[in-house]
C-alpha cells in the first residue's frame, strides 16, 4: 500500500470514485441497524438482561421518545456543520470547530474509540450467536464462537479493502431486507395483543425505579440511534455532500425512530408489560434475536407464528441487520483514526490511503486489530465482564456497549455545545433549542450510565472517561494543523473546489 497525496498534500479517500445518495443513506442505516438495535438494545433499554439490572422497563418506548426527540436536536446540528465542512472527520471537525482545537482533539478520541470498541462488542457477539443458533436449532455448530468470531474479520477485512461502494451497498441491501420482514411481524404482534395494547408503555411509572429506571434507559436509547451520522464520514467520498448528507443524516433518524418505537412497543405489549416473562424467555434463548424470538412465539402474541420456519427466519434477519452494523461500524471507525491522523492529532502513519483503492489502509489495520484482540481476549478470559445467566460474548457486548454509548452521549453533548459557536451562521434561538435538545438528553444518558450502577458495567463510563482524557493530553502532544490550514484543505476536498494550499502547522 502506498499513501495516496492529492493536489494539496492532503490524503484523501475515494480515489476519484463518489457516492450517490442511496450510499451515503446507507452508511448511516447500516451503522445503525435498525433491527439489530431493536434485538440487541432494546432488552438493554428495558434493563431485562444488562449486568446493572437497570433500565426503564415497560416505559421502554418512552425512553426510545425521550431519545429521539434529542437525537433531532443533534441532527440538526450536524446538518449545519456538514454545510461548511465535508471531510472524513465529521464529529471531531465540528466540536473543534466550534469548542477550539483541543476540546475537539478529546472529543475525537473518545468518540472514534467508542465507536471502534462498539464495533469490537459486535465482533464477539456475532460469532457467538451463529454459535449458539446453529446449537440450539440444529444440535451443533460447524465452527466454536471464536471460530466464526475469526471467519468473519477475514472477510470483513476483505469488505474494507476493497472499497466504501461494496460496503454501504452490502449494508442497504441486507438492513432493507431486514427492515421490511420485520416491521411486518411487529404489526402482527400489536395485533394480536388487543386489549392488552396501552398508553403505559409511556409512563415512568411503568419503569420498577420509575424516572431513574427511564433515563438509564434513555443511555441505551442514544445507542440505538448511533451511527445516524455516520453519513457525516463519507462526506468527502459522495458527489454532492452538502445535499446528500444532511438528507441522509435526518432520514436516517426519523426512520429509524418510526422503527425503534414500533419494534420496542411490540417487544412490551406482546409479553402484556409482564417483563419478567421477557426476562425469563430471553434466559432460555441465545442473545440477541430471544426478544424477538420470544415474542413471536409468546402465548398472548404470537399464537400460530411460533412456528419453526418463522423462528428460522427471524433469526437469520437479525443476523444479516447485525452484520450490516458490523460493516458500517467499521467503516465509520477506520475513517476516524484515517482523518485524526491526517491532521495530525494521532500517529501521522495512520493517514496511508491504498493508492488503488483509495480506501484508509491503515484505519482498517487499526479497526482489524482491536477486533482480533478482543476477539482472543473473549476466548481466553472467561472471567472478563462475566455477568450470572448471560453467554460470556454478550455480557462482553454489554459492557462495551455501554463503554461506547458513555463516550458517544459525551461527544454528542459536546457537539450540543457546538452548535452555539458563531461560525454556525443561523438564528440564535433555532441554535439555543437544538442545543438545549442535545444536552437534555445526552445528560440524561450520562446520568443514567452511573447514578447507582454497579459493577463491571460501572467501570465502563470510567473507561470512556480516561479515553477523554487522554486525548485532550494528547493535543499537546501530537502538533496539528491549524485551524485555517485545516478548512483550506477541507475545501480542496469538496467537488468542484479548487485546490487550497496548507499553512504550515
């Protein structure tokens, strides 16, 4: 591989190949995976199987409000910075844009390990739950956990390589198909609930710790929507960003929050909110397709629809929607340690680019090698984050979830922030709401991620927290580009721009 230099010195990605709309959708839908989130994170949101024994319960759907309605706030945000600035970095180049260098240097750290630790809690769970299918349908696995944990890095090494178009292209083809058979089956479930449908699913006294229990849940509800900016990452590879991306970025969260609301509804009312019945089911099923699985096959929901062809196929649509999170996770996270260390702000040998393909060489080294570590370390330590009744792999999901969920409502509050600096040209007052929005409920989730949690889950926002620091030790360390030689290589990247010439750092 060799580093590919444009015009103005600056690495740039993409190799002259640009994305259409559908494939900056993509990226955003797929990173998120609408279905995968609604398997995995919903059971998170209603606490029924994380290792704190937290969450907000039957209220679930309320988190999943409270969330969005924040998560509007922040898109509108990252619709205005994407206007001024299209480039790799996206959240790290709009907090120091509007909060200064370091704040952004810090803010760039614990948001791309966030997200790259999210991406390594998939690696894990991924594997082990084809292990743990392919067991409880067919009596046996062709491959242990780790085994499939491994199969499947290789060929997600060979999904980055080759290129951003193979990938958004795997991740809207696979969260479609998953999409639509699945919001299908939830309107069957409300369905089939009938008086048991009811406006309690959005009151806190629903949740057992009533606000508390909500607004832990509201830090789940922020991971269900992460990645809806995930556009914002491609930005220099699409063909028209200022248009695509902040189209992108806001249909991405209206849909997915149409989806979120009906697939947590469904998860509730078709256990009739006796949510011990959902924890018990979800003990007796491999994580994270048992809600679903569940539910379809309850007593009070599903009647006929328990069927094994039924079961079969909803397990196989979470796979493939978990897959395409795994795909965009990754593409996200390469693309992050790619832009901070073109600006300087990490190891400058992070910045190669593959001459042929264009895509980040060494960003996609990074994000392979964390996984396999992870990956081992899941395999060999069994004791690690082990929680009582959970597989080992999603009790190790669980935590780094919530490790990657801390750090990305801290970023997210700080992009809230942001938004208030001048170089956002708008109304104050249209600045001061999404503000407002964004640091509601990011601080919600920030508060629920540590009022009164126990251990191991405890130690995770900690985690985040020293990442944070260390990145803001870290802009003192690593000499960045300027500010003004930044944005006029950021402009050299737009289509149609002419090409800008860098001020020495």
């Amino acid at each position: 591989m060799t580093t590919q230099q444009p015009r103005s010195g600056y690495q740039q990605l993409g190799n002259g190949r640009k994305l259409g709309l559908l494939d900056v959708v993509a990226q955003s839908v797929g990173f998120m995976g609408p279905v995968f989130s609604v398997a995995a994170i919903v059971p998170l949101v209603a606490g029924i199987i994380t290792a704190s024994g937290k969450g907000a319960g039957g209220a679930a759907p309320l988190a999943v409000v409270i969330a969005a309605v924040g998560m509007l706030g922040l898109g509108w945000t990252v619709v205005q910075f994407t206007k001024r600035i299209q480039s790799a970095g996206s959240l790290y180049d709009y907090i120091a844009e509007g909060l200064g260098e370091r704040v952004g240097v810090a803010a760039g750290w614990v948001y791309y390990a966030g997200i790259i630790v999210l991406g390594a809690g998939i690696a894990v769970l991924l594997g082990g739950t084809i292990h743990d299918l392919l067991r409880a349908e067919f009596g046996h696995s062709v491959l242990p956990g780790w085994g499939w944990n491994v199969l499947l890095l290789v060929l997600l090494a060979v999904v980055l390589h080759l290129g951003v178009q193979l990938s958004t292209r795997a991740q809207f083809v696979l969260a479609m198909l998953s999409l639509a058979v699945m919001t299908v089956f939830f309107l069957y479930i409300i369905v089939k609930a009938g008086s048991a449908n009811s406006f309690k699913a959005f009151k806190p006294s629903s949740s057992p710790t009533h606000w508390s229990g909500v607004l832990f849940g509201v830090l789940y509800g922020v991971l269900l929507f992460t990645g809806f900016e995930a556009a914002a990452n491609v930005a220099e590879e699409s063909e028209h960003p200022k248009r695509d991306v902040p189209r992108a970025v806001l249909f991405a969260i209206l849909a997915a929050f149409g989806f979120y609301l009906l697939g947590s509804y469904a998860q509730v009312v078709g256990f009739h909110f006796d949510l011990n019945a959902v924890g018990q089911a979800n003990g007796n099923a491999p994580a994270p397709a048992a809600g679903l699985v569940t539910v379809l096959a309850g007593p009070h929901s599903a009647g006929g629809m328990g069927a094994v062809a039924v079961r079969r196929l909803v397990e196989l649509i979470v796979l493939l929607d978990m897959t395409a999170v795994y795909i965009g996770v990754s593409v996200s996270g390469a693309r992050g340690v790619f832009a901070m260390a073109r600006d300087h702000r990490m190891p400058k040998a992070l910045a190669r680019v593959s001459a042929r393909r264009g895509t980040p060489s060494a960003g996609n080294a990074v994000v392979v090698v964390v996984y396999a570590v992870w990956i081992v370390l899941t395999a060999a330590w069994s004791g690690l984050f082990a929680t009582p009744g959970l597989p080992h792999y999603f009790a190790m999901y669980s935590w780094l979830s919530a490790f990657g969920a801390f750090g990305l409502a801290v970023t997210y509050a700080l992009l809230s922030l942001a938004v208030l600096s001048p170089v956002i040209d708008t109304a104050l007052w249209r600045k001061a709401v999404a503000c407002l929005l964004g640091l509601a409920v990011t601080g919600g989730a920030v508060f629920g991620s540590i009022y009164k949690v126990t251990a191991p889950t405890i130690y995770a926002p900690y985690a985040a927290l020293a990442v944070l620091v260390i990145g803001f030790a870290a802009s003192f360390v690593f000499t960045g580009r300027t500010r003004a030689g930044r944005l006029a290589a950021h402009a050299c990247l737009a289509p149609g721009e002419p090409a800008a010439t860098e001020s020495p750092a």
